[in-house]
C-alpha cells in the first residue's frame, strides 16, 4: 500500500514532470504597404518579414491563407484575422519616401496583439540603395521591444526583394519554371523557402512530367525521375518531355545527348525560348559561334525581355562592337528594372568600353540608376 500510495504521489507531483515546452507564440503578417514606384517589391518584402519572424521562433501564419479582403490596418480587421488564424502577434510594414524625390526611405515595422492594440514598432532609414541596412535596424528594434535579440535578418535589397516577389508571383499563376529563374544568383532563407515551395507545387499529381523534370534539373536532382522520363520520351515526340529531356542531360553534362534533344525541339516547337536558349549554350560549349548567334537570336525574338539573352549575343565577339554594346545597355536597362543596379552600371560601363559611341547613353542609364536608388548628386 505504501508503495502504491508514493507511485501515486510520484505521478501526481508537478515536479516530478517534465514541463511540456511553451507553444511558440503565433503570427501574422497582415498588410505590406510601400508607394507606388515600389509596388513590385511588396510581396517580396512580406515574404522577408515572414521569414524574419520565423528566425525569431515564431510559428507564421503565410499570408497565402489569409483571405485578401481579410487584410487591412483597422483594428477590426486585425481582430479578424486574429480570431481566424489563431495568431497572437500580428505585423505590419510600411515603407515611405522621405524628404524630396529621389531621398530617402523610411520603413516602420508594427506588432499588433490579437486585440489590435500596437504593442511594438520599429523604424529604419536608409537610401533605396541600402534599403537592407533600414530593414535591419528596423527588425532589430521591433524585436528588442517584443524582448528578442540577435536574430539575423535575411537578405533585404530591392533586388532581392524584387525577385522574391516576381518568383511569388510565377509560382501562383503555376509558372514553376519561372519562378524558379527568378531566384537565380539568390541565396539565403527567403529564397530557399521559396524554392521548397516550387518544388512542393512540382509534385502534385496534376504537374506534368516534363514540368516535374525540369525543376528536378534545375535543382540539381536530375536523376530523380530519369527512367521515367526515358521512358516517356521513347514513347512521344512531346516538345514539351523532349525539352525537359535536354535539361536533364545537361545536368548531367551529357552535352551531345542535350544537343540532340534540343535540336528536336527547336524543330518541332520553334517557339520555344528555352529551347533556342538551352541550343545556343551547348553550341557555345562546343565553340561553334555561329551556331550558338544564330540560336540566340531566335531566343532573343521570342523573349526580348530576358537580359542574359541580351548577354549572351553581346559575349560573341564575331556580333559587330555596335550591336553589342546595343545589347549590353538594353540588358542593363532591363537588370534595373529588376533593382539589380550593380549589374546594370557594370553592363553599361561595358557597352561604353565596348562603342565608345555609346557614352551617352551609358552615361544616361547610369543617371537613372542613381536618381532611382536615391544618389541624385551622382545622377547630376
């Protein structure tokens, strides 16, 4: 009896329990607002705050399931979204031109708790060009005021933030590859929560084959799935499956068996930029220059808009010095569409080395760049 009498109090004594770990706190991130030249950003930034919360333990509600007409800075609205996600902590970010046109940025981070009342606010300063350093200063001080220190934020440029928000954007209309292309040169959480995204979205049951290949080649996996895909190009001519096909093989540096597969393509689907891409590459690989310009512009005709095509005809030196520095100051013009200012200045500075004709133009993008990441005294 007195035994079970001290089993009994062993199980019933709260000390003698390991206490089950506290539920991290829950979050949020209910509205991005940045004016209107940055629109394009906004996503990207939200994607970075999500992120950045979740560096710092807490579990984050993504703003994919929070319905849109959910969102708003009311403190009804914010009850709303609280009540339906279970979040306890919900954030907003602000981002506003400060001063004259062409100056600074302010950003505001706010917390919110369920209830709507503001609890916690942070603020960074910075040019466009160091938006980072503002998004730094501005976590840090948000956090500190929750009680948190020393989480890193994740990279914050525009550039980074704009092709986060462009990857978002591919992946939800289904453009898995485009998404995936949007995050090159990227690295860091943002970008590779959004890789895992794609690479989610690619093995549903309703991606196709080809689809599902191509990401798996693109993320360095291409001989998951190898057999299949073997399998079901013996079987059809499918553009699509061939195209998937050759990207497999040059991953796995079979640049003959690539070739031969582009080359298919290009023949039966001769509207495809991928394929004349992809052809205009393995020629270049092989040193046949006039096979890989003839390949690229083809590509070029079909997606103009895609500045490594412009890159790629500049990098052939039999192209007349003109039409490449042409080419190199268009891609430099598209590269600062996507804030990817230090890769624009550099392709401008090289159409000018390349023609010195072009040191106006050079010079006038250049202007843009700085006007546009807030250095009006070196765009004047």
């Amino acid at each position: 009896l007195g035994a079970l009498l001290l089993a009994g109090g062993a199980q019933g004594d709260p000390a003698g329990e390991a206490a089950a770990p506290p539920a991290p706190p829950r979050a949020a991130v209910v509205s991005i607002e940045v004016p209107i030249d940055l629109a394009a950003i906004a996503p990207g930034l939200g994607d970075w705050l999500e992120v950045a919360l979740s560096g710092a333990g807490y579990e984050v509600e993504p703003r994919r399931r929070i319905r849109a007409e959910a969102q708003g800075t009311g403190s009804a609205e914010l009850v709303a979204v609280a009540r339906r996600t279970g979040a306890n902590r919900l954030f907003r970010a602000l981002l506003y031109p400060v001063g004259p046109p062409g100056g600074r940025v302010e950003l505001r981070l706010r917390a919110h708790d369920a209830n709507g009342e503001l609890i916690a606010a942070g603020t960074g300063r910075a040019i466009p060009a160091l938006l980072d350093e503002a998004t730094r200063v501005a976590l840090a001080q948000l956090l500190e005021r929750l009680g948190q220190r020393g989480v890193s934020p994740p990279p914050s440029t525009l550039s980074d933030l704009h092709a986060y928000a462009a990857a978002r954007e591919a992946l939800e209309k289904g453009d898995l590859i485009g998404a995936w292309r949007r995050l090159d040169g990227r690295d860091g959480p943002v970008a590779d929560r959004i890789r895992r995204r794609i690479q989610r979205a690619s093995q549903r049951s309703d991606v196709p084959l080809a689809v599902r290949s191509r990401i798996a080649s693109v993320s360095g996996q291409a001989a998951r799935g190898w057999l299949e895909l073997r399998e079901a190009i013996r079987r059809s001519d499918d553009p699509a499956l061939l195209l998937a096909g050759a990207e497999a093989a040059r991953a796995r540096d079979d640049l003959a068996g690539a070739a031969r597969l582009y080359r298919q393509v290009t023949e039966a689907a001769p509207a495809s930029a991928d394929a004349w891409a992809g052809r205009a590459s393995i020629h270049a690989a092989f040193g046949e220059f006039e096979q890989a310009e003839e390949a690229v512009r083809h590509a070029l005709a079909l997606a103009p808009q895609r500045p490594e095509l412009h890159e790629e005809l500049a990098a052939i030196e039999s192209v007349p010095a003109a039409e490449r520095a042409a080419h190199l100051l268009r891609a430099a013009e598209l590269r600062s569409d996507r804030f990817e200012t230090t890769r624009a200045r550099a392709l401008a500075d090289a159409a000018e080395k390349l023609d010195p004709s072009q040191a106006a133009p050079a010079a006038h993008r250049r202007g843009i760049l700085d006007a546009r990441m807030g250095r009006p005294a070196a765009a004047a």
